[in-house]
C-alpha cells in the first residue's frame, strides 16, 4: 500500500511498552506518521509517547479507547491520510506485521490484524467470550468479520471518511465494524502473533455490556419508511 499512512496508539498508563511499539513501527513502517494518544495516563506514558512519536495527543481525564481512535481519525483525516494504522500499546502485537496488514488494504478497506494459532495462549474465558462476540458482532454486520476484538487493524481512506462511529470506549470499534461492513466496505484479516500477559484496560462486564449495546442498537435498528402518496 502506498501513500501517506497515520499510525495511532491509543495508550492508557503503558509507560513501559509504548516506547517500544513506536520505535517499532517506525522501522516496520519509517513513511508513518506517529501519533500516540495519551488517554488520561498517571503514568509517564505522555513522556513516552513525546520521545517516540511524531504527535502526541493528551488530556488530563481518561476518556476511552474510542475517544482516543476517534480524536486520532480527525487528525489523520486533516493531516489527509491515505491510510490508517491503529495498534494497542500494552505490547500484545508484533510491530513488524505492520507491512503486511497494510499491504492488505490493496484488495481490502479494512485489514484486520487477526490471532489465530496464538489465541490458544489466550485465557479460556476469554476465548470463549471473544468467540461469542465475533459471532455475534459478525450477524449483525451481515458478514464474517475476522477477530472483531483485535485493536491492530489498517482502515482505508474511504472508510475512514464514510464510517462515522458513535461511543467513547471499547464499543467504539465495534460500531466501526458494523458500520463499515453494512456499507458495503471489504473487511480482511491478517495473522499475526500475539503476546499475552500485559494488563488489560478492557473491564470485562462494563466494556461487555456497551459492546452488547452497540450490538442491540444495530440489531433493532430499521431504515425509515417512505411515506405512500
């Protein structure tokens, strides 16, 4: 894929990772543009971010993951971004697929950065909840989406132009998907390795309960009717 690429990491209280991730990608990646959003870290993780990124975009209160994306779009989309990268920076995925998962959007909209084998290392209650969601985030969007959990993903111009998600939090990415396959948009997958054991800021029964929302909202959702003459 060729073009101006945005990458954003979005980062919570990751002072020990975020670093890395970046300079990783600046490697993988050296034509991106890095931009880190510090959501409301008590950490150093905006000192971090200032000596490895290219932006950084901070606020002093934690406003969500989606929050974060969504302030990250708005920038790529004036920055005029062909393309954008998103990766987490708790240190769960390998920099170096960045290449790939990018190249993809040749023959995709939306690539998703996508744990196969590995999500045997993967805790079995998550496994199990991951799997459920996919279902059923994958019926509501009218397709087969590959690992609807996964924050690695590469997202199109086009899309990021025509999808505009709702929700501040982990529900946001969700929406994105559902959003994006009921346009009509290309979704694909990538594998990729993933690392587990870093602390996750995903609160399983809240977070599940705006992901299940988001999910409902779609479901019952209906196009308006035309009015008969």
């Amino acid at each position: 894929m060729s073009g101006r690429v945005v990458c954003i990491v979005p980062a919570l209280d990751a002072a020990p990772t975020v670093g890395g991730i970046a300079r990783a990608i600046r490697r993988a990646v050296p034509h991106a543009l890095i931009v880190g959003v510090d959501d409301g870290s008590a950490d150093g993780t905006r000192a971090a971010l200032a000596a490895s990124c290219d932006r950084v975009l901070a606020w002093e209160v934690n406003r969500g993951k989606g929050a974060a994306l969504r302030a990250g779009f708005d920038l790529a989309r004036s920055l005029d971004a062909d393309a954008v990268l998103t990766i987490d920076a708790d240190g769960q995925h390998d920099p170096g697929c960045a290449p790939a998962i990018l190249a993809a959007l040749d023959v995709a909209d939306v690539v998703i950065g996508t744990r196969g084998r590995q999500r045997t290392a993967m805790p079995v209650h998550r496994r199990v909840s991951n799997a459920l969601s996919s279902a059923a985030i994958s019926r509501c969007a009218g397709c087969v989406l590959p690992d609807t959990q996964s924050g690695y993903r590469a997202i199109g111009r086009r899309v990021l132009d025509a999808v505009q998600a709702e929700g501040d939090r982990y529900e946001f990415e969700t929406d994105f998907l559902i959003r994006a396959a009921r346009a009509g948009f290309r979704i694909a997958g990538v594998p990729v390795p993933t690392i587990y054991g870093a602390p996750s800021h995903f609160r399983e029964l809240r977070d599940a309960l705006r992901v299940i929302g988001t999910i409902y909202r779609h479901t019952t959702w209906r196009p308006p009717t035309r009015a008969r003459l």
